[in-house]
C-alpha cells in the first residue's frame, strides 16, 4: 500500500508526457483521486499502528528501500493526496501550454514529496527530496513569470547547496556502522547519538540548514517570497503548501532524534531566529500590496512559530506542530486559490487596484473570509487548536526564555490579524472594482474551494481525528 502511494503518481507522471493535448490534465485528475483514496485508507490504517515495507535496494552501499508511515507520515501524505486534486480541479478550465509536460511534473512531485514522508532510510529520503525538487524547478523556469529564470536558478541554488550539505552529513553518519542497513533510520539515530557533544554540535548545522532552507526560516528565506511570486498558482502550492512541510518533518523524523545533545545546544538559537521571523515577516506583510508577496510572507511567519514549537522540547508543541501542519496546508491552499481567482478576474493582485469584490463576487468574498479567519487562528476554524498547542509548548519550554519566546511570537500573531484583515478590507470592501472576467466562483473553482472551506470548518469544530492520528508520536521523538 505504502509503494503504491509513490507509484501512482509516478507511474501516472511518466504517462503524462506521452498523453497528447488536455488528455494529461484527465489523468492527472484519476491518479491523484486514486491517490487521495489510498492515503486516507493508509490513514485509517496507522490508527493501529506504523505500517512499514522494506526490501534490498543497493546492498553494496548498505541502504533498502525501506518505507513507514506512522501517525504524522500518514497525516501529511492524505495532505499531499488532498491537495493535488484540489489544485487540479481548480485550474480545470485555464489552458496550459504543454498540458502534458506541466501535469506530468506536478504528479512526479506529488510522488517525491510523498516518498519524502514515508523514507525510513537515509539514501531514499535523499533520493526523494531531489525528485521532489527537480520537477519544481522545471515548473518554475518553463510556466513562470517574466524574472522566473533568475528566481528560479536562486531556488535551486539554495535549496540544491542545503541538499549537499545534508547529504554529507548522512553519509558521514552511515559511516560510523558499516552494514547492510547502515542508512537505516534506526541505524542513523544510533549512530548519531553516539556522537560526542562536540560533534554533534557542528553536525546539526550540516543536517539542519537544508531543512531550514526548505521550511524557511530566517534568515534563510530570501529565495521564497520571489519564488512564489513568480510560480504559476499551482506550483506555489505545492511549494507552499507541501514542500516547507517536508522541511518541518525532516526537522522532526531525521534532526530531532539524531542529534539530540546538537538540539540541545543550539535550541535557544533556533528559536530566537524563528522569533525574529515571525515578527520580520509579519512587518513586512503589513507593508505589501501584491497579494502573492503578502501571502508568501504570512507563510514565513506561521513556519517561524511551528519550527520554535519544534524546538521547545514540548509534548504538547510537538502535538501542535503536527496538527498546525495539516491545518497550515488546508488554510494557504484556500488562500492561494483566491489569489489567483482575483488575478484572473481583476487583472492584478495590487490591492491599492482592487475592491468591492463583496459586491461583485459574494461567493469568493465569503470563502476570502473563512480563509481569513483561519490564517488567524479564529476559534471554530482549524488554525485555532493547532496554533493554541504551538504558544501553550513554547511557554512549556525547557529554555530559561520560555515566556520571552512565547510573547514576542504572540506579537507576529498580532501583526498577522492586521495584515490579514487589510488585505480582506482592502480585496472585498470599499468602492467597486469591475471586473475583467465579470463571473464569480465558476462550478469547478467552487467545487475547490467548498473541499477547502469544509475542512476549515470541520476541523475547527471537530479537530480530534487529527489529534488522534498524530497522538503518542510526540512522547517517541521526544528525549
């Protein structure tokens, strides 16, 4: 079950590039439902424990293709299933040039970033961060806007650099017990552990920059919000919905449990650089009227707050984190879907351009403000629980600063209301903006955005089978 979640969407990948006219864009659709359809079956079944897969890939070099999905693996794979479909179904009626080259990489990205989340040995896991990456740069540099090659060539360079560096730091890690399952995750955290203070210590930064890259956190981040810009809208969300959460989870399957006295030292550092960003892109959120940079920006900060989480050595955090992850992919994807509709409609994403789309476009008004309300963390929406555990594991902390973390994290929540709700006032309120596409919600971009809307509510009302899917995992990561 665990390889067909991968091999779908690859197999269905490489068919698309042999699938001439909208043909592709069909298949894409079935093969990222069927792929919905055996995540959330691989979700119910975590529910009685990991399921796993192992067998001999390159023996000579001591790694398997071995695979787990536990509560959190199972959680962000039916993300990553949830997602693809909504994205496909939303741009159904936008013609893209070379249908077959544009849907064949997205689904070979679904397929790296799902193998990411399941890799329980190191060589695959990087095997798989790769793949994920390789498509989105193609992506990027062939449907993206007007600056996408430099943009696009400042994304790979980052991300491919941290990747080495990653890369080298596994290896090194490997080598310490030679053996025909020597990048075996359990392996890795034995060997890692063993490791002196010291060595731990230099060995985190190796392993950590990569994900600090991905996720970003500051200052690390200067490649995202250009990068997003640029991306057509289906591309930013899978970079903004599912690839920074590939940098979180590795921060928490392949760092956490592999360096801990490194965690130990550098947990103050990692923090107050998450700190800084919540604030630093929560101010320069408030100053941004393109809504792509706006929305990038706000993505910085809610990341800033779920890596400080990470790092606080809380049960609860850690449990938030989890959930916030989930909830942080449901809530941008709404986001960036009403982005683009007001693009499309309006001609630009200016918000000194725009307004009156309450009159003119009730229906994306009315999911701008759900949305709205869940980028802020609103009782009865799904950011709310999620965020409530994040600040409740920062104070519980084990660091001396505990309290300080928490109240200037809380201060980027406070300038997240404010940047969040001018974009709303300035997008759906005062005087009216015609329309260039004079047309509200068409049926498939409802049909999109009601999944989304659904799941905001659902699990702001009703958040316990995402706390019941990642429950216990917490106290294994923990020391």
């Amino acid at each position: 079950m665990l390889t067909l979640l991968i091999f779908v969407p690859l197999i269905a990948g490489i068919f698309s590039f042999l699938v001439k006219g909208n043909g592709a864009k069909g298949l894409a659709l079935a093969s990222s439902l069927a792929t919905l359809a055996l995540s959330a079956y691989v979700a119910f079944e975590t529910g009685n424990g990991p399921l796993g897969f192992s067998m001999p890939w390159i023996p000579q070099l001591g790694t398997q293709f071995s695979l787990q999905a536990d509560g959190m693996s199972a959680m962000l794979c039916l993300l990553t299933g949830i997602v693809m479909p909504v994205v496909i179904i939303a741009n159904w009626n936008k013609e893209v040039e070379r249908p077959w080259s544009f849907y064949g990489l997205m689904l070979l990205s679904q397929a790296g970033i799902t193998g990411v989340f399941l890799a329980y040995d190191a060589l695959l896991f990087y095997f798989f961060w790769e793949l994920a990456l390789i498509p989105v740069y193609f992506l990027c540099s062939r449907w993206g806007g007007e600056r996408r090659i430099a943009v696009t060539f400042k994304f790979f360079v980052y991300t491919f650099l941290g990747s080495l560096m990653m890369l080298a730091g596994l290896i090194y890690l490997a080598t310490l017990t030679p053996g025909a399952d020597s990048y075996s995750w359990a392996n890795i955290t034995r060997a890692g552990a063993s490791l002196s203070p010291e060595n731990q210590s230099w060995l985190f930064w190796l392993i950590f920059i990569a994900f600090a890259i991905k996720m970003p956190i500051f200052p690390f981040h200067t490649w995202q919000p250009d990068t997003y810009e640029q991306s057509p809208t289906p591309v930013t969300i899978i970079l903004s919905a599912l690839m920074v959460k590939m940098g979180m989870f590795a921060v928490v399957r392949w760092l956490l449990p592999v360096v801990p006295s490194g965690v130990a030292f550098w947990t103050d550092t990692v923090i107050v650089l998450s700190v800084i960003g919540i604030v630093y892109a929560s101010l320069l959120a408030i100053v941004q009227t393109d809504l792509k940079r706006l929305v990038a920006y706000s993505s910085i900060a809610h990341m800033g707050l779920m890596c400080a989480a990470a790092f606080a050595h809380s049960e609860v955090g850690m449990h938030g984190l989890m959930v916030q992850m989930f909830n942080h992919g449901i809530n941008i994807t709404g986001m960036w879907l009403i982005v683009s509709m007001v693009e499309n409609r309006w001609g630009t994403r200016d918000m000194s351009k725009l307004g009156g789309m309450a009159t003119s476009a009730p229906q994306m008004s009315i999911a701008l403000l759900i949305i709205a309300f869940a980028n802020i963390a609103l009782p009865l929406t799904n950011g709310f629980i999620g965020e409530f555990m994040l600040f409740n594991g920062i104070f519980q902390g084990a660091s001396a600063f505990s309290m300080t973390y928490m109240v200037v994290a809380g201060v980027g929540i406070i300038l997240g209301a404010v940047y969040t709700l001018n974009m709303v006032q300035k997008t759906a309120f005062g005087n009216t903006v015609p329309m260039q596409v004079a047309k509200d919600m068409t049926l498939n971009e409802s049909v999109a955005m009601a999944l989304i809307v659904v799941l905001v509510i659902f699990l702001g009302v009703y958040p316990k089978p995402l706390l019941e899917l990642t429950s216990g995992i917490s106290g294994a990561i923990l020391p």
